[in-house]
C-alpha cells in the first residue's frame, strides 16, 4: 500500500491511498462470496447464483461493502503508522471505481489538534474592575424582601388603579382585529408598575376603575421572542374587575426576626450586603478570568478544527435547551432553532475551543497537575453545594470514568488560569455601571 500525506491547513491534512490490485481483487471475491451465500434470485438455489449473475445484480452492493472494508483496513493503519491523531471520523473523496486487477485510489481528508507552541503567556495585561460597596443595592434587595412579605387588602375606599395596585382584570389582545393565541386571560392579576406585561400596558390600566371596559394598544418589541408579534401594533380591550392595595410590613427588628437568623434589622442588612459583596466579587473573577483567556488569545492566534467547534456549538445548544426547559419554554418559544443558535454562537464557540486547547497548552508546558487531593476537595464541594452526600458523589465520578475526566479537565483549566493570574500584570478601574 502507498500512502501519501498532505498539510492542506495547520488542522487539516489530506492523506491519500493506493491500494495494490491484488487485495482489491481478494477483497471483491470475498465481498461476492459472502453474498452469494444469502443471494435470493428467483430460478437459484441460495448460494448456487453464478458469478455473473451476482455481479449484475449485486455490483452496486459488492461496491459499498469492498470500498467500507479497504477504507477501514487501511485508514486507521495509516494513522497509526504516520501517527496522525483524527479529531473527528474523516471524509473520504478522490474514490476510483472498483475493479478486479485494478488498485484502488482515494483521498480522506482528516482534521487534527494544531500544533501549538504557547508563548508570551506570563506577564499577561488585563484589567479589572475594583470592587464598590454599593449602598443601593443592599435596599433594594430588603424593598424586594419587603414586598414578598406585603399583605394585600381591599382599598380602603374605591379609587382608580395606580402604581403598586393589584388588579384583577380580563383582557383579549387583537392583532389586525383577530383574536391571537395566548393573548386573551380571565380574572388575570397584575401589579402595576411591575413591568411584567408588554410595556405601555400597565401605565394604561393606571386610573381606571372598577366596572371599567376600555381599549389599550401597545406595540411589541421588535426582538419579542413570539416572531408573530415582533414589532406588531396590538390591540387589548379589558375589563376592570378588582383593585386590591399592598400594605408593606415596617422595616425593623421584628421584620428581621422573620428570616431566622437574625435579631436585629442591622444584621440583616449586614448580610444583605456581604451576599451582594460575594456574588459582584465572584462576577468581576469570572470577567477576570474571561479576559485572561481572551489575551492568551490575541498573543497566540490559532486555527481549530472545525469539528471542535461544531462539538462546542452542541454542547451550547443543550445548556440553552435545558435552561429553557426549566422555565418550561423551547427554541421554538424564543423564536429561534438549532440553525440560528450555531450562527449566532459560533464565533463563541471558536474562542472557547481556542482558549480550552491555549489554556492545555500552559499546562503542559509548566507541567501543572491536578492531585487525588484537589479532586476529593472539589468533590466535597460539589456535594455541598447541591446537598447530597459526599460519598455518594464520590461514588458516582469513581463510576463514570468520562465525568471524572471532565472533573479534571475543569480543575486543570482552573488552576492553569489561576496560574495566568498570578503571573499576569492587572490594573483595577473604577467599575462601569453601564454594563
């Protein structure tokens, strides 16, 4: 067998074949002679259909099955001879037709892992963002605490609805005067200034009454995930039925008494504004670490095999579905499909499949491991976190030898940018309130 290798990309190589006649001639015997034993042609007896009848029936068949047994046979042969690590199954082309006393030529084009040779990696600049305590933040964490725990009553005296109201209501929306669906709700409740409806809806409903039959129009927005509606002129008629008020419990010590924990309104406050502290310090270390990638990016430039990045774009598409699953919606709900996610992430999915191979790069470089120890502790924490016992879960990644290789591999990837940190120069600005 001659076999010849071509660098068509740095993540592409095309490796092309010729197979000796003799062993396309035994394989073609082989292939009809194991036909002929099923062969079911009327006016022969199971394997007793002569040779050229087989192969005036059978030849579209023979060709198939020949061409799958040479390929596999020598395929993976040459990858192991010319040590080529596939990424992906390859795509087989240039295929001559088959023909006893004849050798057998064709081309597979095959995608592997690009060569790096990570550089300028420590001393990485970056910026971040400095941390501010933010005063407002933490009341508006205890106005929404306030809120859940509101007692809604009867107006004291009938009045028109105004913002902070609770009103009961029919409604039927219209577009181009026909009734559309899921548009019309009986003795729906609303809160006013809650912005939970089509905006412009609530402000209209604000100063009318009980008994009230009235006409609101609003417009949809144009990205609205129902592509039906999206930048339509909607019509709603409704009807006023009930207005209910909200009465706001005080903020004081006995307001704080009911979250458990604590004695005093000032302790609850206090651990209103370590959580909020927590959660921004724990979004400004991701953004962090984002931008690390990103800069060993931008020092690195490399192409990735596009079975990567398509393996990637799965992986996007079923962390979106199973998010919206949990809100008891689908693609389809948001006006989108799986075509539209792999467009409109893709350029995603390249940077991350970059910075996952830049970021093994470093660690093969600088030799960074991760021990029996660090995995233990992460699966302890793992375990924590989802309340379940730390021996069960240490069961299951002990059990699924592919989950535990994960586990690794995020540890790694972890520790690798922990690496990038702490050898990387960062300047703290003020934190952009925009974004």
């Amino acid at each position: 067998m001659i076999v010849n290798v071509e660098d068509v990309t740095p993540v592409k190589k095309k490796i092309n074949f010729e197979i000796p006649a003799d062993r396309v001639t035994r394989e073609i015997d082989k292939v009809y002679s194991q036909i002929r034993k099923t062969a079911a042609l009327k006016g022969f007896r199971k394997g007793k259909v002569p040779q050229d009848v087989l192969e005036k029936h059978y030849s579209a068949k023979m060709t198939g099955e020949v061409l799958h047994n040479l390929v596999s046979e020598t395929y993976f042969k040459a990858l192991s001879e010319q040590k080529i690590v596939a990424v992906a199954p390859p795509s087989i082309e240039s295929v001559d037709e088959i023909k006893k006393g004849e050798p057998l030529k064709y081309s597979a084009i095959v995608e592997i892992l690009p060569e790096i040779e990570v550089k300028d990696y420590a001393g990485l600049h970056v910026e971040t963002e400095a941390f501010v305590p933010d005063e407002e933040a933490t009341a508006g964490r205890l106005r929404e605490m306030q809120a859940r725990m509101a007692h809604i009553k009867p107006l004291d005296e009938q009045r028109p609805a105004a913002k902070g109201d609770i009103v009961t209501l029919d409604f039927t929306g219209y577009v181009d005067g026909t009734p559309f669906e899921n548009g019309s709700a009986i003795d729906y409740m609303l809160e006013l200034g809650s912005n939970s409806f089509i905006a412009g809806f609530e402000d209209q409903i604000a100063g009318m009454s009980v008994g009230d039959d009235g006409v609101i129009k609003v417009t949809f927005p144009e990205d609205y995930f129902v592509t039906k509606l999206a930048g339509k002129e909607v019509t709603f008629e409704v009807k006023i039925k009930d207005i209910k008020t909200k009465e706001l419990p005080p903020l004081d010590d006995d307001f704080a008494k009911q979250f458990g924990e604590f004695e005093t309104l000032e302790q609850l406050k206090s651990k209103l504004s370590d959580t909020h502290e927590k959660q921004e310090r724990s979004k400004m270390d991701s953004k962090l670490r984002d931008r690390l990638v990103q800069a060993l990016i931008e020092k690195n430039p490399i192409e990735v095999p596009e079975a990567l990045v398509e393996k990637q774009l799965s992986f996007l598409i079923e962390n979106i579905t199973n998010d919206l699953a949990m809100q008891n919606m689908s693609l389809a709900a948001i006006g989108s499909d799986e075509k539209k996610i792999r467009e409109d992430y893709r350029e995603t999915a390249v940077l991350q499949v970059k910075g996952t191979l830049l970021l093994e790069a470093v660690a093969i470089k600088e030799g960074i491991e991760i021990e029996e120890i660090e995995i233990h502790d992460k699966i302890a924490e793992i375990a924590e976190k989802s309340n379940k016992d730390s021996d069960m879960v240490e069961r299951f990644y002990q059990k699924n030898p592919y989950a535990k290789e994960g586990l690794i591999k995020q540890l790694k990837e972890e520790k690798t940018i922990k690496f990038l940190e702490e050898h990387a120069t960062i300047t703290e600005s003020a934190k952009n309130t925009s974004k």
